[in-house]
C-alpha cells in the first residue's frame, strides 16, 4: 500500500466517514463579507475547513476555479492550511491533467511540488506512458478518470473496444492489472452511475474510488455506497462540493457547510458494511 492510500485509511478510520469536501470557489456566491476579502478564496475555504475537518476523509480542490480568479496562490495557501491544522487529511488536486510524456511530467511537478497535493486526478485518453510521470511518484495518489458522472460521460466511455468491453471497463483492467503496479492508483467512478460504479469495482477489488456525482448533480448515496463499497464498508471517496459549500449563502455559511457534511456523512453511514454486521 502506497504512503497516500495508508493515509486515505487512517483518514477513513480517524473521522468514520467516507465524506470528500469539494472546494469549488465561486467568489460570486460567496456572502457579502467574504467577498470583499483581499484573500476571499482563502477565507471561505478556511472557515469550511475549520467547521469540517473531523467530518471528512478528504478535500478535493478543483483547479479550474482557481485559476479562473487567477487565485492559483489561494489554492497553494488552502492546501497547505490543511496540511498545517489538519495534516491527517489527504487533499487531491482535481486537475485531470493528461499529455505526453514530457508534459506530464511539469504538471506532475506541479501537482505534488508546487502544490503539495496529496493526490491528483488524471486523464488516461493517452495512456500509460502519459500516467507514469504521476505514478512514478510512489507516495503520492493517482486519480485516473473511469466512468465520469456527466451526461456526457455515454458518448466515449460506454463504446466497446477491440476486446469487446467498453472502454470504462478496459479502463478499469489496465488500472488494476498494469498501472498500479506501486499501489497508488484510484479510480473516478460518479454516482450517477451505480450500476457501472459496480462493474467496476467487480474489476479492481478494493481499490479506492473517488465518488463524484452526489449531492448537487443527483447521485444516490444509497446506491453508491451499496454498489462501490468494499467488504469492510470503504474503499470509497464520495465527493461533495456545492451542495455542502453553499447550503447557506449568509454569514452562517460554514456552520450550514457543517451541518450538511454531517447529514451526508450519516446517510453514507447507514449504508456502510460493518466488521460483523
């Protein structure tokens, strides 16, 4: 087991919850004061970081919605606020990075050295070689993209390659069978989709997945812990960003972001397998 995924576990175990917060910053719904910051994306991600912490197995700052602020020093001052309060929480960079060889290797210098992300997400529309500059990185969590829960996802991801399979699927075996060869590989499989979030994890055993689609964008927690949990009720990183980030859009923001951590939390919960039950 890699140093990335040993930590996913503890995180696991240390907050009972499989709850990933999304910080998606959208300085437009921030409240009033917030936004008037010098540093707003920083001060709304502090304030939910502090109400959340022992709620979460993880963070997942998405880089878009840094970079669209030209904030990218606010995500580098976010992750190293949770390494510095809170250093038992993993934080992945949803970047979905994916180039050629040479390429991949500076966006993995920045993923893991400028960054000091814990984990990446990544494409593997180029295949293994443009995966190795991340994985090479044996301490560090590789995130590959699987069964994504947009609409859209059908369009590529459901069509049948050479092997008969569909792509997902084939996906799903090279991760399991060539790319984790230094056990730090995860796969991204959306709620959306319980039925395919099962094929999958018939495929790769007890490798974690990271779980977007709930909340906001309608997944069933249900049905998602059901269909992608492991035999001891883990193996699974359910993402939430908007749905937790703006259940208020007042001054109470973070204790609202609190409560709705704490309800997801428990609904995963209720469906999780226990050792003995």
């Amino acid at each position: 087991m890699s140093a990335f995924l040993s930590r996913l576990e503890s995180s696991w175990k240390r907050s009972d919850s499989l709850v990933c917060v999304g910080l998606d910053p959208e300085i437009e719904r921030f409240p009033a004061a917030i936004a008037g910051h010098a540093s707003p994306i920083f001060q709304f991600n502090k304030a939910i970081i502090d109400a959340t912490a022992d709620l979460v197995c993880a963070y997942k700052p998405q880089f878009a919605h840094y970079a669209a602020y030209e904030a990218e020093d606010q995500l580098q001052r976010t992750i190293e606020y949770i390494h510095g309060a809170y250093p038992g929480v993993p934080v992945i960079l949803d970047s979905k990075r994916g180039d050629v060889g040479n390429t991949a290797e500076r966006y993995a210098i920045e993923a893991f050295e400028r960054y000091g992300a814990d984990a990446v997400t990544v494409n593997p529309y180029l295949g293994g070689d443009s995966l190795e500059p991340f994985l090479k990185h044996e301490d560090r969590g590789v995130i590959i993209l699987c069964r994504t829960s947009n609409p859209g996802a059908r369009d590529l991801q459901d069509l049948t390659v050479s092997s008969g399979q569909r792509l997902y699927h084939a996906v799903a075996e090279l991760a399991a069978r060539q790319w984790n060869t230094r056990g730090n590989c995860m796969l991204v499989v959306g709620a959306t989709y319980p039925r395919e979030l099962a094929e999958v994890r018939a495929i790769v055993g007890d490798m974690p997945l990271l779980v977007p689609g709930v909340g906001a964008q309608g997944g069933d927690v249900a049905e998602a812990v059901r269909n992608g949990q492991t035999a001891t009720g883990a193996g699974l990183v359910i993402s939430s960003s908007r749905g937790i980030l703006y259940a208020s859009g007042e001054a109470d923001y973070a204790s609202a972001a609190r409560t709705a951590a704490l309800k997801l939390r428990d609904q995963i919960n209720a469906h999780r397998r226990r050792s003995g039950g």
